[in-house]
C-alpha cells in the first residue's frame, strides 16, 4: 500500500511490493553468479534467520515487463541505508539515508523485459555519518515502499500546499514543481480541484529537459479548519494539459488540511487556539517486521497511544513512513518531526560528510511531508553538540536551510546540554531531554525552574518550552515493589513523578515520553554493554506492544489533562 488514499487518477502506477531475488555481496558487485533468497519489500533482511545480525551489501532483483515504449519513474520510499540503483546494468540512482523517499526517471524505455537491481548496503564506516552504532538499529534492505510509475514527457514532481487565514476565510498558497524529460519545448495548462470547488492554476511553457514551477494563491470560503480535535481532509487534485487539450497529461492527488501553526508568548497554538502536546517518542522498531511496518501495525501503534489520551508523536529520531503520517493526519495527531540524528558529538559532526548529508535529509524530508497538517513542529540534531561554537554554526546553518524552504512551521531540537546550551535563540520552541529519577547526572526535578531561568536569559525567553524526553528503564515482566531500577514499578513512577512536575505548569508546553516502545538496539560501540537485552528497556509497552505498568499511570495523567494548558 502506497499511501492511505489514491494519488493518481491518471498517471499509472504500480507498488513494487511482493518477492525480490536478494543475496548478500562483498563488493560492488550487481550481477552475483546466483541469488540465495526470496525476499520481500517491504522488509528488513534481519527477518531470515540467517541474517539475524547482518551488516553489509546486499544486491535485490526483480524484472520488470512494459507492452508499450514509455518513460519510467521509480520512487522509494525508504532504503536502509544506502542505495545504488540500476536500470538493465546501468546507474540510474544513488541515495543515502534509510529514512527520507528519493525518485529517478528514465525517459524512453522500449518494450520488453528489464531489469531493475538494488544494491543495498547498511554498514558502518566513515561514509555514514548518521547511521552509526546508536541507541536504535540500523536494519538492512528496502524497508520502505516501492513505486512504478509510467509517465509522460511532462509530469507533475510534487506540489507544496500552504493554508492561510484570509480576512474570514481559508486560503491557501499552491505551489506546483513540473518537468520536462521530453526533448520538446511543452506549452502547459494546470487545473487544480479541492471538492466542489476547480481553480485554474495557469499555464506555462518549459523548455526541453527542463522543470518549472506555478503558484496560484486561492480561497476556500467553503472549508472546514484542520486541528486535533477535528481532523478535517481535503484532497486537492491537481492535473496537467497540454495546452489546448481536454484530456490531462498527468495528475498529482495529495490530501490536505487547513490549519495555521504559529507560537507567541511561550504559547503553541493551532488556528490561533493555544494547545498542549502529550504523547510519546516512537521509534519505528518491531520484533515481527524490523524498521519495515505494515499497515496493520502503524494502526496499532496509533490506537495504543491515542489509547492512553495521547495527541503528540514525536519521530525520534528520523522522518517517517508516510502512511504513519497519513494516519496521523487522519486521527488529528500532532506530530514533530525531525531530521536524522541522534546523539552526535562535536567530532561526529565534523565528519566531512556530516553537513552533505544532513542538508539532504532536511530537504527530503520537508520536501516530501511538506503537506501533511499534523506535522507541526520541524526538529533536528536530537542531542548534538549544541554546547559547543563550531556545533551551534551547524545548528544555525540547518535551520536556515529549513526555513529557506518552510516558513509555516516553528522549528526545535531536543537538547540535553542543560545550561551549557549556546543555541536557544536559534529556535522557535525550546526543547529539553531529562531524566530524573533515572540517569546519574541529571539535575533534580525540583530543579527545572533553574533550566527555564537559563533559558529565558539565554535567548529562550518568550518561546514555548517542550520536556522533549524522559523517562527510564522497564523491562517487561520484571517486578519489584523495592522500585530497584529496571523494574516496571521504577519506571512507573519515574513516569509518575516527571508528569506529575511538568504538566500543569504555565511555562511548559509539551511532555513527550521516551519512548513509546522498546527498541533493538546496536550491539557496537559499547550501546550493548550498557542497554539490558540489548534493548532500550524505555518502553511504555515492550517491543511486542504489552503494556508495562507505566502505561496506566500514563493514561491517568494524558487524560485527566486538557489538550490545552
Ligand atoms: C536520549 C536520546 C534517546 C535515548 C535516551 C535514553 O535522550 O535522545 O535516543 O537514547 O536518551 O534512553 O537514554
């Protein structure tokens, strides 16, 4: 399944989903005598049990059979980490970051039987600078949909919709990306469609092999505001013509909400309503299915948080399968979500592939969730050396690359440098990770006016400030009523005691937990020695989704608070 709804009429397309020749590789090698494997993808290779722990390259197959000569473009959605694709032997793509879709089109193709290979690779090295040996695992294969899709010389590449209050209506800026493959310069129309009511968008002429874009600025006197509490969708059907001609070329279906994001005097509010976030931290890690969810367990995972008076997801520490934020936008779920990194220090940072490949994330990401309603807080760089000059240039050179590009939603980053943080007046939220109760070093919880004191002088005063992460550990079906750590009654009032301090009060904004779920962890770098079961034992319920006794103290709390302060 592609997305939770359709996204085109017109232009064909085609989930590539189902069983792929795969067999592990040494090298770069794309042609193996033979395949061991039948694997699917979506999935994780993990999944076979001879490849529990494997790290390394990995070549998939499948062919491919076109009636008719066509031009191609292959989407994927997510491929862990690095991926190197070939049409019939040649390149046509590269792309690192297991987390974030990338395309590619070939103009042209014949008829006839294809090949298309992927030579997937999830290991450690310098190249990698954001998948490294973490506090989460890196999975190996194509982790993420697939998608076929035949296009014309023109097609419409992505569309980026933006809601705004006008006078006493709805509208919305419409921004429209088009290319040109064909070898012609192409004299186009756009109409653009939301319900009852058909806009045109215009017309444009793009040279051969060249892209273009439109933008129309349109009212929408008859729409219903999106929110949390009243999720209201609209799709918004854009379709492309050749001009002069009736019947359209392309189209582009994406589903849209109206509702404006903005925060003033520490306050967060969604159409000018202030809110309050409660919700979870949520890895997307699953015994049966790795990083490669299946419908039925993102619904899960929904229900089980919404279960508990949940409105907030936070994606740490990565952007999300779509589908997940389709769900979220469907369930009036709040959703931040941030770029890939998690825990980098200064030298990680200065890795000299760090800034290329953050700036690739950042743009993939807002560029590809642009348009969902319920994603209304950028982040970045979860607990990064914030504390440092050279970290805080990165810092501001990211949020920079991001509101270059978005200007509609508050930026943060989770910090847990405490009062050594030198990038407070970069953000629109301020943001802090802390665990009382559990780690050693973490300041009292009676102490967290000294943090909001610290931030208010160091250019965090009159922003929202969200408890980005707290928690500890459970493991699941370890009792003690002494509350030695690890049990699940230590955690339950770890959990307890934080929410108990934070929510409530006036100058706090959000508590998001981490986590969600348990989560398999790396084993190098020492994260096994120092995560029990080689897990983060986090968990509001264990990685199969059983509550731990955290998870009613939750619900107590989550819904006994109003979703505003
Ligand atoms: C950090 C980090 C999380 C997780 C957590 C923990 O705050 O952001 O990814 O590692 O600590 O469990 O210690």
């Amino acid at each position: 399944m592609i997305r939770l709804f359709e996204t085109h009429k017109v232009r064909e397309e085609l989930e590539l989903g189902g069983l792929w020749d795969f067999t592990p590789v040494k090298d770069d090698e794309i042609s193996p005598e033979s395949y061991m494997y039948r694997m699917p993808v979506p999935g994780c290779w993990e999944l076979h049990p001879e490849l529990l722990t494997y790290r390394g390259k990995g070549v998939y197959r499948r062919t491919i059979a076109l009636m008719q000569k066509t031009s191609l473009r292959f989407e994927f959605k997510g491929v862990s980490h690095t991926a190197n694709v070939y049409f019939d032997h040649q390149k046509i793509a590269h792309h690192y970051n297991a987390y974030t879709p990338f395309s590619t089109v070939i103009a042209d193709v014949e008829p006839g039987e294809h090949e298309l290979t992927v030579l997937v690779d999830n290991s450690f090295s310098d190249a990698s600078a954001l998948h490294i040996p973490n506090d989460y695992y890196t999975y190996g294969g194509m982790i993420r949909p697939v998608v076929m899709q035949k296009v014309n010389g023109v097609f419409i590449e992505r569309i980026e919709f933006t809601p705004f209050r006008q006078e006493d209506c709805w509208a919305a800026d419409i921004k429209v990306f088009i290319e040109n493959i064909s070898q012609q310069s192409r004299k186009l129309a756009l109409q653009g469609r939301i319900g009852d009511r058909t806009f045109d968008m215009g017309t444009c002429e793009i040279s051969a092999t060249h892209q273009s874009e439109l933008s129309k600025t349109v009212a929408f006197p008859e729409v219903k505001s999106w929110s949390g509490d009243e999720p209201n969708l609209y799709l918004l059907d854009i379709q492309l013509f050749d001009e002069n001609s009736r019947f359209p070329l392309d189209d582009y279906i994406d589903r849209v909400g109206f509702r404006t994001i903005t925060v003033q005097n520490e306050t967060i509010l969604v159409n000018g309503k202030e809110i309050f976030l409660k919700g979870f931290n949520r890895h997307e890690d699953h015994p049966s299915v790795g990083a490669s969810f299946p419908l039925q367990l993102m619904v899960q995972d929904m229900d089980i948080m919404q279960h508990m008076g949940a409105n907030t997801v936070r994606t740490s520490h990565y952007p999300n399968d779509e589908r997940f934020l389709d769900l979220c936008d469907e369930r009036g779920i709040y959703v931040w979500e941030e770029n890939h990194a998690r825990g980098l220090d200064l030298k990680k940072m200065q890795n000299p592939n760090f800034e290329k490949q953050c700036e690739d994330c950042n743009r993939e990401m807002v560029q590809s969730h642009y348009n969902h309603p319920s994603i209304v807080i950028w982040g970045i760089l979860n607990e990064c050396a914030s504390e440092t000059e050279e970290g805080r240039r990165i810092y501001k050179r990211q949020f920079e690359q991001i509101r270059a590009m978005d200007t509609s939603r508050p930026l943060t980053f989770a910090s847990n440098k405490w009062v050594k943080d030198l990038c407070l007046d970069l953000v629109d939220i301020v943001s802090y990770n802390t665990y009382p109760g559990w780690y050693w070093d973490t300041p009292p919880i009676d102490d967290y006016h000294k943090l909001v004191n610290y931030k208010n002088a160091h250019g965090g005063a009159n922003k929202p400030f969200i408890v980005s992460e707290f928690g500890g550990d459970g493991i699941y079906g370890y009792r003690d009523e002494g509350l030695s750590k690890g049990s699940e009654e230590k955690q339950a009032d770890i959990i307890g005691a934080v929410l108990d301090t934070f929510m409530g009060k006036p100058d706090v904004s959000g508590v998001i937990i981490w986590q969600y779920c348990d989560c398999r962890i790396s084993q190098e770098d020492g994260w096994a020695i120092n995560r029990a079961c080689s897990r983060n034992n986090k968990g509001i319920v264990d990685r199969y989704r059983r509550p731990k006794l955290a998870a009613k103290v939750v619900k107590q709390y989550f819904e006994r608070a109003a979703d505003q302060r």
